[in-house]
C-alpha cells in the first residue's frame, strides 16, 4: 500500500540577494516547511568580516526582514522553517529570530546547529592541502568552514524545533533534514537519503528548477511572477516537484533535468556527508501540470570525511567598464583597454610598484568569450571591460583614476560613465581540503541550553576513478550538421575554478546521437580559450543526459577571476551552438538543420 503522508517542502530563497516574493507564495500554499538557501563560499568571508566589526553580526540579514513579513502565519499555521541564514554566527542568527517573533506577539522555538566554524581551531590543520591543487594552506584566513549535513537538523526538529538555523551545511541538507525527522529516515537507509538529497538539491536554486533560466526560455509565462519549487515527498523516497498556483514558470521533465545536472560532479558518485548519491539512473516523468515525479534514485554509504571550505585574501581587483560607440568599435576598444594598462604600467614602473598580478581585456558585443568560435565582430557599439589584479591596493586605486581620462586622449564615441569611479576590492580565494567526521562535534543550541548531537555516519565511501570513455565512431554514410541546440538543451555552472556542462538530449531518439558526437574533445577544443585543464564525462542515462567537468576553466572562479563571466553559468548556451555531425536520414526524418528550416 502507497503511504499516504506527505510533507510538502517549498524553497523561498536560492542564494543570498534573491526576490523577497517566494515566502509570501508559500504562505497562500499547502505546505509544511519553507526552506532557504543563502550561503556560497564567498558569501562565507564577507559575513567573517562582518562579525569580526561586530560580534552580533555574521549571518544573513535578509533572513530576519523574511520572518518578519511571514512570522504571523507561520506561527498560525505551524509551518517550519530552516535556513543557512546563520552564516558564521548562526547564534545570533537565532537570536535575532527570537526577537522578531516576540515584537510580532508570538513565540516559536528556535534552535541553531553549532560545530561548522573551524576557524578557533585553524591551527590544527595548518598541514592540510588543497584537495584540487595541492597548494599548502595560506597563513592568514578569512573563515574555515566543515560543510554539515542533514542529521542535526533533523535532531533540532525532533528536540521541538519549529525553526532551524545553520551555519555552513550542503545546500540539499535544508530539505533532507525535515524528511529524515517526519519520516523516520535512518543513516543507513541509503536509496531513502539519496532521495531527499535530490529533492534537495532540485529545489535548493530557488526558481531554477520552476523554468528559471531554461535553455527554451520563450516557453516559461510570467516572468515577473515566477513559481518558487515545492517538493512533495513521500516516505518510500518519491518525490514531485511542484510550484505555488497562480505563479508564473513551468515545471516539466526538461527544466527538472537541467536542475538535476546543475552544478554536480560524478552523477552516480555525488558525495554529500550523510550519503553517497547516484543520480544516474534516476527518471522524470509528467503526473500533471507543472507536475513531474522523481523515481529511482539510489544511494551508497557516504565517505568518511566532512568537505571544510576556507577563504583567504589574495590581494586586490578592479573592473572598469566603458562603452565605445561607432565604425570600429572592438578594434577601439581593444587599443583602449590595452593603453590604459600599458600606461599604467608605465606609471608604476616610475613609482617602483611590481607589475600587475594579471590584466583581462574582454570586449563585450564582439563575442570575445566565444575566442575563436565569435561570428559577429563589427559591432557598432561594444563595452570594453577591463578587469585587473595588483597585491597592492593603491596601485589599484591609480589604476582606477587613469580608466576616465581615455575619453578625452582615446577612442571617439567613448561613454557610458556611470557611478564615478571603480572601486577597489579584495580578492577572495578558495581553499578546499577534507577532514575525518570524528574531528567534528556538532551541536543544537536552543532556549533550553546547548547539547552535542550526532553529525554524520562514516561510511567510508571511496569514490571511484574518474571514468574514460572510448572514442565515439562518426555517423556512417551521408551526414549533416545541426546545431547541437537542436538536439538538446544544457544548463552549466561551477565549482571553485571548475565549470560544469549539464547536456539533455531533448527526446530519446536523440540520446544515441548525443551520446556519440558531444565528447570530451569536442568540449574541450570548443573550450580552448579557457580551458587549462582536462575535461572529464559521466552519464545519466535516466534523464537522457551527459555531465561534462572542465577543470581550470574559469580563470580562478568566483570572485578571484577577472572574467565577465566568472562561473561558468553561459557555457551551457555556448556549447548549444556547436555543430555536430548526424546521418543524413535521421535529420530530414526528425527536419533538423536545412531540412527543418526548408
């Protein structure tokens, strides 16, 4: 007999900055809990220096003006919260929840889970390497955070919790935590927890999953009102994404898999701390509108070890930008960038400064991200962005003064100088290692006092080698070429300096053609002019899909490069362009290429 329980999980947040709008939806909605994602690696630094201004500050300040707005009804309607809102003072976070609560008339119980922080115990793990590069730890850090899992949080809400604030956690833990509470789920039940896990992460990206930035973006209604996603878990580990009624998006097979494939490595080796996932096999299908059932995930023991992120300074960057107009308007903006540097170099040699750390030049409109690949380079109007890396922050305030006087000694037709001048910002940096769960101690702190609790089983997991698939065989006999646009649809992203390529063959009888042209040389010499690395592959069979790794491709990643698009999110439509050879035969029977444009 099918259970007849199910807990309805919405996500009103996808990262910190996002609409303010998805709370109030999941207010006029059926649902038990309402779970929100704020934190990034990067994220983690900023909210270190700010509590290291002031020791009440440190988390997610936008999670309190929230609860403000919705704490009447979900004291009401007992719905239950969880977020990550607390940053590197999940205490305080709590606190100020509390405090939001009683001057709206109502009491709920908070807890914060404690233990992420290893920055007071830096010192021990000075030793420890990069996990990517090798690199020895930097001296001076900004935050060292252990990424925790689901099961303090399902202990928080088994101690009566009715709101749950973390720290550092894997952004699915959020959803995975309540499921593990209202159903029982144990640490070795490993399909069950692979399960909520994907749940997790489909929904964790806020609009994402509900037709957000969809690869068909002509088919998602109503933009200005987009359906936040809504995961409707059942205890056997079946799980339907839904949205809100009444909201703009869509939510099909096709834009659940391109959240599926979103910003994962290994999809049958996903590492997370409560569990080893395997996506690979996992299948979608249609159960109504704007309505898709997720079956067949499977699981495996997780690892031993706790992924800890650490940020450090790395000196100093400015992006100008400026914007050329007229004939020759990316041959202009091109000598400008690189007058501009040439000059300043000369200006620092006079003053005994050392040389830039890196210059970028990247002249927008002229489609300088697609290198040799840019089909329209006679713009008539382009934005030359000239992105800059010193260790010294006044050479980069020099720099800074020196972007305004080009539009008198420059190129005719420059503008576009808006907000005065660029500021100087700090370069943050990534360092990731691994530590033993046995190092950890996680613990829930609510009204009653501070208690350990138990943070992940060690499984001890070895994740397998990287695979290598065999070459592909070329189509036999008389062939074509087809936008692979045609053929599929992609969503990419990142992790740290590595972009990740998420291809979904839009129908079945596509797979094998995608499957056999779309191979790693062929991503990797689309991507030369990025790459630095190798490309890896793995599949999906369930969703019909290939998930592609560059490693080294993203000029440092996040806020440490300097390029327009420094994660990776418009590689997936990049690649969409690229065309591939199919039989002749199956592109007039399917009209792709000529014949579907005749």
């Amino acid at each position: 007999m099918a259970d007849k329980k199910i807990i309805r999980i919405g996500c009103a947040s996808g990262f910190w900055g996002d609409s303010a709008t998805a709370a109030l939806q999941f207010m006029r909605a059926d649902i038990d809990y309402v779970v929100f994602d704020y934190l990034a690696e990067i994220t983690m630094s900023l909210l270190a220096r700010a509590r290291a201004r002031s020791p009440e500050a440190g988390y997610a300040v936008d999670f309190i003006e929230t609860v403000g707005l919705i704490i009447g009804e979900v004291a009401k309607r007992r719905i239950k919260l969880v977020s990550n809102a607390g940053g590197v003072n999940p205490r305080a976070c709590a606190d100020a929840v509390r405090e939001t609560a009683r001057q709206a008339g109502v009491h709920v119980k908070v807890a914060a889970v404690l233990g992420d922080d290893l920055m007071e115990r830096k010192t021990e793990f000075a030793a420890e390497r990069e996990m990517f590069s090798d690199a020895p730890m930097p001296a001076a850090l900004a935050s060292m955070n252990a990424y925790l899992g689901a099961t303090p949080i399902a202990e928080a809400f088994s101690d009566g919790a009715q709101i749950v604030i973390t720290g550092r956690c894997v952004d699915s833990a959020v959803v995975l935590g309540p499921l593990m509470h209202e159903f029982g789920w144990k640490s070795d039940q490993h399909d069950l927890l692979a399960a909520g896990s994907l749940a997790g992460h489909l929904v964790e990206c806020g609009p994402q999953v509900a037709g957000g930035v969809f690869t068909d973006w002509e088919s998602v209604p109503d933009w200005d009102n987009m359906g936040y996603p809504i995961a409707e878990c059942h205890a056997d580990g079946r799980f339907v994404i839904a949205k809100p009624k009444g909201t703009g998006g869509l939510v099909t097979p096709a834009t659940v898999a391109e959240q599926m494939v979103y910003e994962i490595g290994d999809p049958a080796a996903y590492l997370l701390p409560d569990v080893t996932c395997d996506f690979s096999q996992a299948t979608l299908r249609p159960v109504g509108p704007d309505r898709v059932e997720v079956t067949g995930v499977r699981g495996l023991p997780p690892t031993d070890r706790y992924k800890v992120s650490a940020t450090y300074a790395d000196g100093y960057r400015v992006i100008a930008t400026l914007t050329i107009i007229g004939f020759d308007a990316p041959k202009k903006a091109r000598r400008t960038g690189e007058a501009i540097i040439t000059r300043v170099r000369r200006m620092y040699g006079e003053r005994g400064w050392p040389d830039f750390t890196e210059t970028n030049i990247e002249v927008l409109g002229a489609e300088d991200s697609y290198g040799r690949h840019a089909r329209h380079t006679e713009a008539r109007e382009v934005v030359l962005k000239i992105g800059v890396r010193h260790p010294n922050k006044d050479a980069l305030e020099l720099f800074s003064r020196e972007i305004a006087p080009s539009a008198i000694s420059m190129a005719q037709g420059t503008t576009g100088f808006f907000g005065g001048r660029t500021s100087v910002s700090p370069v943050i940096r990534l360092f990731s290692f691994l530590v033993h769960k046995d190092d950890l101690s996680p613990s829930i702190i609510a009204e009653s006092g501070e208690r350990p609790c138990f943070g992940a089983a060690s499984g001890g997991f070895v994740p397998p080698a990287a695979a290598h698939p065999a070459a592909a065989k070329p189509p036999s006999g008389d062939t074509v070429k087809v936008r692979l646009l045609e053929l599929a649809h992609a969503r990419s992203g990142d992790k740290g300096d590595i972009a990740n390529i998420g291809v979904i063959a839009r129908a079945p009888e596509f797979w094998p053609v995608v499957q056999q042209t779309v191979t790693p040389q062929l991503v990797a010499d689309y991507f030369a002019h990025f790459l630095r690395g190798p490309v890896e592959r793995f599949e999906l069979p369930g969703i019909h899909a290939l998930n592609f790794l560059l490693h080294r491709s993203l000029g440092g990643g996040g806020i440490a490069s300097l390029r327009i698009d420094p994660q990776g999110k418009a590689y997936g439509q990049m690649l969409l362009d690229v065309e591939v050879p199919v039989a002749a035969a199956f592109a007039r029977r399917h009209r792709l290429g000529e014949y579907k444009r005749g």
